[in-house]
C-alpha cells in the first residue's frame, strides 16, 4: 500500500481544490455562444486587461489556442509561420496548422534556452519577390516559457527585439504562452510588459493557475472577433463555460501568487538530485517550475526501472527517453514532498550502485 502520492508529470495534474469547486457550483453562467455567459466575461475582461491587450476569449485548450491564433494569422492557405524546431506548437500540436489550416511551418533550430537566433529568424523570412514559388511569411511564434527546453524563460528584450522583425518585414507576432505566468514570475516582469510586442497570446489555465481545464487567448478586439468565429468552426464553441471559466477565476487568485514557490522547490529539488550519484541536473536551466534529470553515462539503470521504482512508491514523474526524466513542481507538490521524492531517488540510485556493483565480477569479490 502506498502512503503518497506526489504526481510531478505535469503542472495539469493539478485536482480543483475546494473553492474552486464552490465557485465552479455557484458560478452564475448562460450560453456562451450566444455570448451571454457572465462568468466567462468576467474572466476573458480580467485576462485582457492583465496582458494589456483588447479582448480575450476562452477556448478549450492551449493546443486550440495555438491553432486558432495561427489560422487567423495565417487566414490565407500556404502562409508559412516560423517557429522553433523544439516548440510545441511543432513537435506535440499534431501538426494541425497544416492539416486543418493549410499553413506551412518553417522551423528555425531552438537554443538551449528555447529562443532561436534572430539572424536566423531573419533569414527564414521568405523574398515576397519569390511568391511564384514560396509560400507567404505571415507569421512568428515564440514560446515563454519554453517546455522543451526545461521552462526556460524568453526575456522581454529578446521578444522585444522578435517584435521589431516582425513589424519590419510587416509580420504577426504570436507567443505560446502556456506557461507564461511563470515567465513572468521568474523574469520579475509584469505580463502586459512581457507580451507587448505580441499581436497574440495563448494562454494555459489548467497549468501552474490550477484550473481543471481551458486556455485564453488574447489580441486586439478585431483577432478576438474572427477567432471566436474559428473557435465555433473549430468545434469549441461551448455553452455554460462560466462553471469552467468559475474555476479559473479561483486559480488566478489563489494560485499566481504561488509560482514563486514552485520555482523555488524546483531548485531545491534540482539541487538535491545533483548529490545523487548517477543523475545530474543542469541546474543554471531551472528557472522556473520544471526539471530535466539526465542519467549519467556508464549508470546502469534506465528511465524506465527509475520511473517503475518511484512509481511502486507514489511518486511520478515523465520519461523523456530512456536517459532522461522530467519532474514539474505545482501548486500541490509540498516542501516534504519534495524531501520525500528526493529520498526516493536516492534509494533507488543507491541500491541501483551497489547492485550493480554486485554484479560486477571485481566488486562482487569486494563485497564477499
Ligand atoms: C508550451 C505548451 N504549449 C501548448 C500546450 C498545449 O496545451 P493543452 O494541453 O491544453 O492543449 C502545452 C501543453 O503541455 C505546452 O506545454
């Protein structure tokens, strides 16, 4: 019998907690696609004004978010959009920008720290000269903070500097911003300050706010008019969402306030795994609520029997592949439950050393 359970896949594991429940049952709601639903005006005017854009809308996840920003971009079949080869957008969205919009994606390589060299940036701008034979640049995604690169925060000054490409070469900008409440809060930088440059964002509730479920995306009242139609188009045209929108609204309130400390256990966290023979974290790329454990080299055990043995133990964590793991810290992950995660792996890379050591033929003698 397990006595915990510390989930660490994801910051969307996250259960409602009580008041989310409460407002979630009292949330006073109507048919949002009538457009009547208070509620989720109530949190689509509070999301506008916090990214100091015009409009918000509230869509089901971040991946229809994504595609819809995109599309309305993108409103003309083979417009291409650059964005990064390691971006989710990408690698995990099924490629829906081709296969339902019919936008080509042009990926420029991702740093370490998720941000692609501007001059390459510049470089994948299509001639319009060439149209005969290119598609049309409309668009440049970026992504703040940065999954497949650990979270890792894209700093104002380089978005900035992303926006003035795209405004000189007469381009969109859009910023998957899954996770940007904790960019923000890492970088110390107010959110409106840090989409600025951005005509679009997506924005994750069901991440680090805790929501159960949905995403908002915001731009100019003009973007959020023709998105709401795709939204529809789209299928994710839904009707009472105030009872969602009710408990996004809780997480904004109980949960942003949080994030310093996810990303404060995610480096007390990194820091203890550093002391494990065995894993190594980079620990300078924890900047906010995730993790990225490499098994050194000439270890003998695998992601796999890690994530078999913590699992057996009510700690879980994500398999990268078989050399790497990754953990992500939120709101329901405590100081002890990071202590007893950590005790975990330790139990594990050490019986996992003397075991292999055991069978070693020279340390089997040893140990005789
Ligand atoms: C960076 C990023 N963008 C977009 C998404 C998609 O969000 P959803 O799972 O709500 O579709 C995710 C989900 O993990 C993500 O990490």
């Amino acid at each position: 019998m397990v006595a915990r359970n510390v989930d660490l896949r994801s910051d969307t594991v996250t259960k409602p907690t009580e008041a989310m429940r409460i407002a979630m049952a009292n949330a006073e709601v109507d048919d949002d696609v009538l457009g009547n639903d208070p509620t989720a005006f109530l949190l689509e005017t509070e999301m506008a004004r916090m990214m100091g854009k015009e409009a918000a809308l509230f869509v089901p996840s971040g991946t229809m978010g994504n595609l819809i920003c995109v599309l309305v971009h993108c409103d003309v079949r083979g417009s291409e959009v650059i964005l990064g080869d390691n971006c989710h957008i990408y690698i995990y969205e099924n490629g829906g920008i081709a296969t339902i919009g019919g936008v080509h994606p042009r990926a420029v390589k991702n740093n370490d720290d998720g941000t692609m060299d501007i001059d390459l940036i510049e470089a994948a701008i299509r001639d319009p000269r060439g149209e005969l034979l290119y598609p049309t640049t409309r668009l440049i995604c970026l992504e703040n903070t940065h999954a497949n690169s650990g979270g890792r925060c894209l700093s104002v000054e380089y978005t900035d500097r992303v926006g003035e490409i795209a405004k000189k070469h007469g381009l969109k900008l859009h910023i998957d911003g899954a996770r940007i409440f904790n960019a923000s809060v890492a970088l110390g930088v107010p959110l409106d300050r840090l989409v600025q440059a951005a005509d679009s964002v997506s924005v994750c509730l069901s991440k680090g706010i805790g929501a159960p479920v949905g995403s908002v995306i915001v731009g100019s009242k003009n973007f959020i008019a023709k998105a709401r139609r795709l939204r529809k188009t789209l299928g994710g045209g839904m009707r009472q969402i105030g009872i969602l929108c009710a408990a996004a609204l809780v997480g904004l309130q109980e949960n942003v306030g949080k994030l310093e400390s996810d990303h404060r256990k995610a480096r007390l966290f990194a820091d203890g795994l550093n002391e494990i023979k065995g894993l190594k974290v980079n620990a300078s790329s924890v900047e906010t609520n995730m993790i990225f454990i490499d098994i050194e080299e000439g270890t003998r055990t695998r992601a796999e029997k890690i994530c078999k043995y913590l699992e057996e133990r009510g700690v879980y964590v994500m398999q990268e592949c078989s050399s790497r793991l990754r953990v992500v810290l939120h709101h329901q992950i405590s100081a002890s439950d990071v202590q007893y995660a950590l005790s975990c792996f330790k139990v594990m890379m050490t019986t996992n050393h003397l075991t292999s050591c055991l069978m070693d033929p020279i340390c089997a003698v040893l140990f005789l």
